[in-house]
C-alpha cells in the first residue's frame, strides 16, 4: 500500500518539512512539504536526496558487545546487552562516584531522546556529565544571547529575511550550509532590489559572490569590526539613544571600549578598507529595518560569545529588534540542537532553559522529577569530558547518535581518549563512523523516517514527526533505548525510584512531561500538544497555555528575559585567534561545509551523486601561495599543525587571501586516511561557552614527493561487488598509502573510486590482490597495459563490451573522464582500449559530459533537452524529472531553456 507520511529534513537546522513516500514498508521518495512554514515545498540537494540514504546496508540491525578490548564484537540480544552496560556502568559509579561516567549525546536526536538521557544523568546516577555535539556548533551563541538578552531565545523568524532593508550575514554560508535561507534571500532580493546584503567571512564564499559588502576580514578579528562599526555609527549619530536608555543597560561602559575602535585602527586589525568598514556601518545603521545571520564563523572560537555579543550589541544600540525585518538570528548547525537546549541537553543546563549554577533552579528540577536534589557540580563539557576519558577521571562514556572520533578538535588526543576508556557504548544508526571502532557496545537505533518525536528549528518553531517505516533489524527508538537501560541500572543499584523516574510508555508520555516543565518560563509550550501540532502544523515558542498561536518575534515589547527586564551590552575587547600563525606554520587553516555533504558523511557519504560536485577533500590556497611551495592544483601537499599531519590535494582559488587556506569539515577515516581537518584543530575553548576553536587553526603547506600514484574506478555489481560493500572493502586499503581517499561518484549505477599516492611503487602481486579485491583480476575480459621499466600497469575491464572497471597505477592522467564516461555509459566498445591510454582529456569521438541543472533531481541538461524537443512543458518536466519542485534555485534556468525551445519551435514553423 502506497502511502505519504509527514516529517522534518534532519540536516541543517532550518527544520524543512518533508512527505516521504513510502511503498510495501519501504521509502521510495521525498518531496518537500508545501504546508511546511520553514520550506513551502522546498528542499536543498540533500534532503532531496534522503530516501537514497534509508538503504539497510550500511546500518547497524543488532546490539554487538565485545567483553575484552582486542576482541571482535559480537552479535546479542537487548537483554544481554542492556544488562551487561547496567552492570558495567553500575560497577564503575560503586566503585569511583556518579562523576565517573558520562553521557555525550546529539543535536540530531529528537527533543524527547534528550529529555529522557538529561533525566538518567542528573536524575537517576546523580551527574551532570551529558553533553552534546551542540557545544561544537551552537554553545557560544546560547551564551551570546544569554548574555546580552538574558535566554538561549533567537528573536526573528524567517519572514524577516523579506521585510529587511539590510540583512548582514556573518561567518555564516547559507549558499552552502543552509540553502533553503539562501533561497529566501534571493527572493528577498528579487522582490526588493533596494536590499543591501553585507557578508563578513575571510573567505570569499558563495553566499559572499552576492553581497553589495565583502568585508573579508582576518581570521578572529570579528569582534574589533563590530565594535569598530559601532564606533562609526555612534560618530555619525546612528545609534538610537532613546532606545538604548529605556530597554538597555551597560552602553557607557562599553561606548568607552568602542572609542578605542575607529575605522583606521580596526582596518589595521581586521586587514580591512577604513572606506568599507564606514560603508557597512551606515548601511547598517540607517536601514528602516536591519537583521543579521551568523553561524560558527562566529561560534567556533576562542572568543565566540564575546563575538556574538558583539554582534548582538549592534541590534541594541539601533533598535533594531523585535520587529518584522529585524533582529539577532543565529542559524542552527543541526536539525534538533534547539530542542537539546531546551531540554537543557548540556552539562551546564537544566530543563526548560534554567542553568544548573542557580539553587532555586535546581530545586525546581528536582520537584518536577521527584528526586531528592540535582547535582550541584557542574558536568564536563565536550573537549573536557574526552580529556577526562584520557585522563581516568571518568571511566565509561555512552555516546549517542554522533561521531566524536571525526568531529572534536585534536583527534589524536581523542582518540587516544576513547582507547583508554574503561567502557564504550555507542547507541548509534550506522555501523561504521570512525567511532564504532572504539566501541564496546553498539546498540542500534532507528533513524530519519523511523522515529517519532519533536524537533525544534532555529525560529523556535517545533515539528512533530511520525515514523514512515520501522527500523531495520532490531533498532529501536533512542528514548526506549534510554528508558529500557534507565530501569535495569535502577535495579542494579538498588534505587527503586528509577521505575518512577522511567514510567514511559510512548514518546507522547515524555513530551508531556517535558511542557509541563516549561510552565512559566519563556520558553512556555503548555499550549502544545501531539494532537495540536498534527491538527494544526509546526508552531513557534513561546506557546503558553490558552494560547492561540505562538510568537513569532520576541521582545516586541522592548523587555528582556534578565532580571530587570534590560537588555544588556557586554564589554568586548578584540582578542586574537588561540593559535598565531608564525615562520613555522605561516597558513591560517579555515574550515567549513560543502553543499552537498553532511558532518562526518554517516549518511550522505552513501549517495554518489553527493560526490558528484565535490569528489575528494580538497585544500584550497591563495595561487601565490601555491606557486611559492611549487604547488599547482591537483598536486598533493602535507599540512600539518602543532598536532598532527594529512595529506590532501591542493586547489587553486584566487578569492583566498594569501597566508589563508580552506578544507572542508566532512572527510574521516572512512574516506581518507586520516581523520581529516581535526586532526590539525586544537582544543582551545571560549571561556563562556567552552566551545572549540574548530575554524582556525595555524598549519604549514609543502608538496609532497609521493610520485607513485594509483586510482582504482569500478562500477558497482550486485552482492559483494555492491557499491557499498564494494566502498567498505575499499577502506581496508587506505591505511596503507602515504595519501588515499575514496568515494563514490555517479547516478543510478554509481563507481566507486579509490585515490592513493606512495613513495615507491607497490609490487605486481600486491596490484594483483587490489584487483581481486575489487573484482578486475578477469583476464579474460581484461584490457592490459604495463612499462615495467617506469613502475607503470593499468588493467581494464570489459565484459560483454562494457568498461566496469579500471585500475591505474604508476601514470593515472585518464581518470579525470574516464569517471564521468563510465558513470554515463558512454564509452562504446571499440573505443576501450582508450582507458589505459596517457590522455588527461577525453578522446575527440566520446561525447561530452553533460551539466548538471537541477542538482536536487540530478537531472542533466542533455536529459531536459531531449524532453523539450519531444515537447514537454516546464509543468511536464517537474511531474515527469521533478526538476525545480525541491529548492527552487534552477527555474530561471529551467525557463529560459523552456523559453529556447519555444522560440526555436517557433522558427521552424515560420
């Protein structure tokens, strides 16, 4: 029976609406949901792409336990796992106190998996030590806001996006990293022509290619441009004085701080134009109606909250807040780390934004629980909590549903870390992140389209999803998993107050629970209900009950959520990055996403078309540079911090200000041979927010000589030839280059493509294992090439006339169009021996890879062609490609090419 379920995108933490279609119990399609407020139907490449991701053959379907470190883990049933974690995590708290464990969760579990894993740690064991990947991406701006406004409450909305008159993004992509924004943008500015857009990033990004202002500024210097923008307004009379007097507190003091700031001396700082920095401010400051987006630009630093706040102070000290087009708006990094917040998911917080530091808040926690008290000692923070594993004051450590062994900074002391763990659990939906490596237990859980909960986006607006299908194997839902070992470790401990603490018997009972909590407090959803979120869609914060709709601004009414009910401005002095770049390692290393990737690529790492636009991690540098370390793109360079070393290709990007170079967050140990950019970032942390300084980092460059190059292209079989067992089996190999990387690449018969250098050459007989291993040892369909005299073989194969595979060793020029023809099939049979020909340009008779116009879709400009001179409408081509019915960014394309082939058609009948 065919079917339409609603639910939620679970990347970015714009909250899009989603209806997945499903079929005989499996998901076979996704469209954006029209009613959905966050999207209106759209959806960017990777939601898009999600029922591509539900595929059970990368998924963990069983608990596994191994009893002894170097042994293989082994299939068990839930009973003997949960027992043998309660009995494991009991013994250590007996033995060492409630402090010795610790709990480090996700901001992509839903609101009710997080309420039930805060209540087992600081209600039933009696620890503060849960946090979450959210203090990776989103602490410093909850302390921002705390700080300045007085509660973790973004202000704005995303109808603000259209009614401002300046909107200023900083350190923030959305192009990239948040593209259903990035479309309201260009609305915005199609409907306004009028709209000036300031963009602050030291990296000319895409979202930067728009902006009317680039202030590409160094790298830490966020805080003396905007004391230095406020420096100008308060000079030119910008600055609303009756605001400030009747709704803030501490503009003297800070007004002080900021006259040291004047346009020459923060252009000094910032490597910034006084005249650009003058312009900014006054665009800023005299808009009707002003709004800002930042992300972890300003977030992953050392300073990151003083850096929000300095940002917040521009909004005060103009007014420009609490109305429509206007405001503070922090972009969420992950789909749920504003209900994580909410329910107080952080070793620091408590449920319903109350902070574990207040006694009266502690008491009130501990009524709603009925618990004798919560603990006073304030937990472990993420980059503490490892450094604590490493250390032995904590023993075990239960992780949920992220990747720490890829994500935190410094992965060598991580990693580290987790080996030296007593005992490791992971409660995770995917059998092979960097993690699982280090983990004792796996228990599996279900995942996006399996799960029922809420989620909160980043303009407070929550969303109650349903399941669409049931979990592989035997997952089971986060928060069951959580209740079922609340109540064994209860009993093992002897505290039978842990039946009463876990009474769950639906994801409905725990979010009961959690409104109640919210009673009076500003984040106040008592007014909300499954039933009503069904019946009526998504809803905004706060929703109090008798309410008949949430807010969708906050602070209308010029009062504050501080004791006072002022707003406050914070002093904010610039402070450098944690780590300066010197003589031994002159590159300042930036870090951010790509498009069409998510964090580790757990998910999206299993779609080839995802590889398509970016195949491999690539750094990027300055071409002066490049040119100076005898670098060219697509050679391979060594990068290497304080803290340890990759290899990784090299690109040439001009926009990239020399001493600056960029890497993409995304790439591991599943898909190099490193764990990719944090093994270079350090563990520095603001003292605020104790978030990491994952975006800076200060590395050196040089070429490495590794000569002997090697690249496996094999087209995906079926069974073990499968793309994903086939990509599996291939990362058996990289440990053992000097570089590797691999991936997939294609459409609806993906490649797997794998990408080594060395120093030396491997020996035949070890080329002739690496074909078995990906299926190409068929010397009956084999097409051979081999100089032994320059360490040169490459080996094709063709059965029945097709090129399904092709290793290249020794000389490799030919993979660059050899992927792309063999992905599309369009290598005829007489022209194969052209696959171990030295050729980096495709041979004159093949045809051209045709472009990609709607990315969401994959569909091809050739494809859209062929239906319009068939006669297909832009309405054919949506109901028959789905082409522009996701994000909406290639319809200009789509109609002009409609519009051609009507003025063609036109001739012709002429």
């Amino acid at each position: 029976m065919n079917k339409s379920v609603k639910s939620t995108c679970c990347y970015c933490g714009v909250g899009c609406g989603l209806l997945i279609d499903t079929e005989g119990g499996h998901i076979v399609g996704v469209r954006g949901d029209p009613d959905h407020p966050a999207n209106a139907g759209r959806l960017c490449t990777k939601g898009a792409s999600l029922h591509l991701t539900v595929a059970p053959d990368y998924r963990l379907r069983h608990p596994e336990l191994r009893r002894e470190r170097g042994q293989p883990r082994r299939r068990v049933g839930w009973d003997a796992a949960l027992d043998h974690a309660a009995e494991r995590f009991a013994g250590i708290i007996r033995a060492h106190g409630p402090d010795s464990v610790a709990f480090y969760i996700s901001g992509q579990l839903l609101t009710e998996d997080y309420y039930v894993f805060n209540k087992l740690a600081k209600g039933l064991i009696g620890t503060n030590n849960v946090d979450t990947n959210s203090r990776l991406c989103m602490s410093s701006a909850v302390a921002g806001y705390k700080q300045t406004l007085g509660a973790d409450a973004p202000p704005c909305c995303y109808e603000d996006i259209a009614a401002t008159d300046c909107l200023l993004i900083a350190g923030a992509n959305p192009a990239v990293a948040h593209p259903i924004v990035f479309r309201r943008i260009e609305d915005a500015r199609a409907a306004n022509p009028d709209l000036r857009i300031i963009v602050v990033d030291p990296r000319r990004s895409e979202t930067a290619a728009i902006a009317d202002i680039h202030l590409a500024l160094r790298p830490g210097t966020d805080i003396a441009l905007y004391n230095g923008l406020l420096n100008v307004m308060l000079a030119e009379g910008l600055v609303n004085r009756q605001y400030i007097d009747k709704h803030t507190e501490g503009f003297a003091a800070l007004a002080e701080i900021v006259a040291g700031y004047p346009p020459a001396v923060v252009g000094e700082i910032c490597g910034l134009a006084e005249a650009d920095i003058v312009r900014a401010a006054r665009c800023f400051g005299s808009a009707a109606a002003a709004l800002s987006l930042y992300c972890q630009g300003l977030n992953q630093s050392a300073h990151g909250t003083h850096n929000n706040a300095a940002l917040i102070h521009l909004h005060l000290a103009t007014g420009q807040i609490g109305r429509p087009g206007a405001g503070p708006f922090s972009l969420t990094g992950q789909p749920n780390a504003m209900g994580g917040r909410e329910v107080g998911g952080l070793a620091n917080l408590l449920s319903a934004h109350r902070d574990l530091a207040n006694p009266e808040h502690r008491a009130e926690v501990a009524r709603l629980w009925g618990v004798p008290a919560v603990p006073e000692r304030p937990g472990k923070t993420a980059v503490d909590l490892f450094a604590a594993l490493q250390s032995g004051e904590v023993k075990a450590v239960w992780i949920a549903c992220t990747n720490p062994a890829q994500s935190l900074p410094d992965q060598s002391a991580v990693r580290a870390a987790l080996q030296a763990a007593d005992f490791v659990v992971l409660q995770e939906a995917y059998a092979n992140t960097d993690t699982a490596a280090f983990a004792d237990l796996m228990l599996p859980a279900t995942s996006w389209g399996e799960k029922e909960g809420t989620v909160t986006n980043s303009e407070r607006c929550i969303t109650h999803i349903t399941p669409a299908i049931a979990g592989p194997g035997e997952a089971r839902a986060d928060w069951q998993i959580v209740v079922d070992f609340a109540r064994r470790l209860g009993r093992v401990l002897q505290q039978p107050l842990a039946e009463t603490l876990f009474p769950y018997a639906t994801c409905e009972a725990i979010f009961n629970e959690h409104r109640e909590t919210t009673r009076g407090r500003d984040l106040d959803i008592t007014g909300l209900s499954y039933s009503l979120l069904d019946s009526l869609g998504p809803q905004q914060w706060p929703l109090p009950e008798g309410a008949a709709s949430g807010r969708q601004r906050l602070y209308a009414d010029g009062i504050f959520a501080t004791a006072n009910g002022r707003a406050r401005f914070v002093k904010v002095e610039h402070r450098p990055t944690a780590e300066a770049t010197d003589a031994a390692r002159p590159i300042s290393l930036l870090s951010g996403r790509l498009r069409d990737q998510w964090h580790g690529m757990s998910r999206t790492g299993t779609v080839a078309r995802l590889f398509n636009l970016d195949e491999e991690p690539l750094l990027s540098m300055n071409p002066g540079d490049l040119g100076r370390r005898g670098l060219a793109a697509g050679d391979l360079a060594r990068v290497g911090s304080q803290r340890g070393e990759i290899v990784v290709r090299v690109g040439s990007d001009a926009a990239l200000a020399p001493g600056r170079a960029w890497l993409p967050m995304h790439w591991g140990s599943q898909f190099m041979n490193s764990a990719g950019v944090n093994a270079l970032t350090l563990a520095a942390t603001d003292p605020f927010s104790f978030q990491p300084e994952l975006k800076h980092a200060a590395v050196a460059v040089e070429r490495a000589d590794l000569p002997w190059q090697l690249v496996v292209l094999r087209k995906g079989g079926t069974g073990e030839l499968a793309p994903l067992a086939l990509l599996a089996r291939a990362r058996r190999l990289l440990p053992e280059f000097a570089f590797a990387s691999v991936g997939l690449y294609g459409r609806a018969e993906p490649l797997v493509v794998l990408r080594a250098a060395h120093g030396e050459a491997l020996p035949e007989s070890r080329l002739h294992e690496i074909d078995t291993l990906f299926g190409l040892a068929d010397d009956a369909a084999a097409i051979v090439y081999a100089d032994h005299r320059r360490q040169i073989s490459k080996r094709a194969i063709a059965p029945d006339g097709t090129l399904i595979g092709v290793r290249l060793a020794g000389e490799t020029q030919a993979q660059s169009w050899l992927k792309d023809v063999m992905a599309d099939d369009a290598l005829d049979a007489a022209l194969i021996r052209w696959a171990v020909a030295p050729i980096g340009r495709r041979p004159g008779k093949l045809p051209q890879k045709s472009r990609i116009v709607c990315n969401c879709a994959d569909i091809s400009e050739a494809q859209i062609a062929a239906d319009l001179a068939a006669g297909a409408t832009l309405a054919m081509l949506q109901e028959k490609r789905k082409c522009g019915t996701f994000c909406g960014s290639c319809l200009p394309e789509l109609r002009q090419m409609v519009a051609g082939q009507a003025a063609r058609t036109d001739e012709t009948v002429v």
